[in-house]
C-alpha cells in the first residue's frame, strides 16, 4: 500500500524585523515633512473661521437695527476663554468653539465719544459698536476699527471702515501687528 506524506516544506509568511523598521522609519520622516503644512492649514481655517463668525453677528445687528428701527450693540469680549460675541437682547456666543483660546483675538484700541454716548468703545479686551436706527454706527474714530484673529502665525482680520459700517476683510500682512 502506498502512503502519502505531507511534503513538510518550512515556509513562513511575513516580514522580517528589519523590512518593519524600514517603514517605520519612512513613514516617520514623511509624518515629520507633512506635519507643519498640516499645522498651518488648521491654523488658517481656525481664523478664517472666527473671523466670518464675527463678520456675520455683525452684519445681523445692523440688519436688524435698519430692519427694526431700534438701536442694537455688538459687544466683543476678547478677554473671556473662548472669546465671546454679543448682540444687545441675546445670549452671548462662543466664537469658533471650545479650541479657541482667549489670547488669539484682538481689537486694536480706539475709542469714541459722542453726545449719544460711546458709539465705539475698545480698550483692548472688549470692544461696543452701537448700530442707531438705520442701520449706520453713529460714529467712528478717524482710524478704521480692526478686529485682529490670530491662531499660529495665520492672521485674519476685520476691518469697520466708516459710519455706514462697511466692513472689509484682511489677510496675512494686511493685518497690523498685534
């Protein structure tokens, strides 16, 4: 009778411990060269995305001053951690979450009197724009009004240029040192 033996052949799968270490190592360096564009585009969207959330409450209180006819207050507080922004009648919002520290905003002093009383007031910490009934800041400091974000070295900026309120935004080098 004929017997059949399993051919015993010593075969093994896998890799050996220096192939592993390889790349490891390449994934590593490429980790190291990929990690600060990475770094830099989270720093850029941060600010983006502070900056439009400050345009937009802004934008809504003076839509709403001309719409209702009564007078609104935007108040930014830079000195809270997170930041906070405030319209006159409504709760106070966080701006750009909980990861956002108190240190990346800023609002380069200004300040402005009038028979009304402070229209826009700064002084570093907290800055009140007063928007009247039609929709137009009762007045402004001959110097725009800038609201500075920024997170790394990514600079975003907001811009109040004159009574109307037009607002213009700025990037990079636009935006004055903090």
């Amino acid at each position: 009778m004929l017997k059949f033996q399993r051919n015993q052949s010593t075969t093994t799968a896998g890799f050996t411990l220096p192939e592993v270490l390889i790349v490891v190592v390449m994934a590593g360096i490429l980790a190291l060269i990929a990690s600060p564009s990475w770094v830099s585009l989270v720093n850029n969207r941060r600010a983006s995305s502070v900056r439009d959330e400050v345009i937009q409450v802004i934008r809504q209180a003076q839509e709403q001053a001309e719409r209702d006819r009564q007078v609104r207050t935007v108040t930014l507080k830079t000195n809270t951690d997170p930041p906070t922004i405030q319209v006159q009648g409504q709760a106070a919002e966080s701006l750009g979450g909980d990861g956002i520290p108190r240190n990346i905003l800023r609002v380069r002093p200004n300040v402005t009197t009038n028979d009304t009383g402070d229209t826009v007031t700064s002084n570093g910490d907290t800055l009140t724009l007063r928007y009247n009934a039609t929709g137009a800041l009762d007045s402004l400091p001959l110097s725009p009004t800038i609201i500075t974000v920024a997170v790394g070295n990514s600079r975003r900026c907001v811009e109040i240029q004159n009574l109307l309120g037009t607002i213009r935004t700025l990037e990079g080098n636009e935006c004055p040192a903090l």
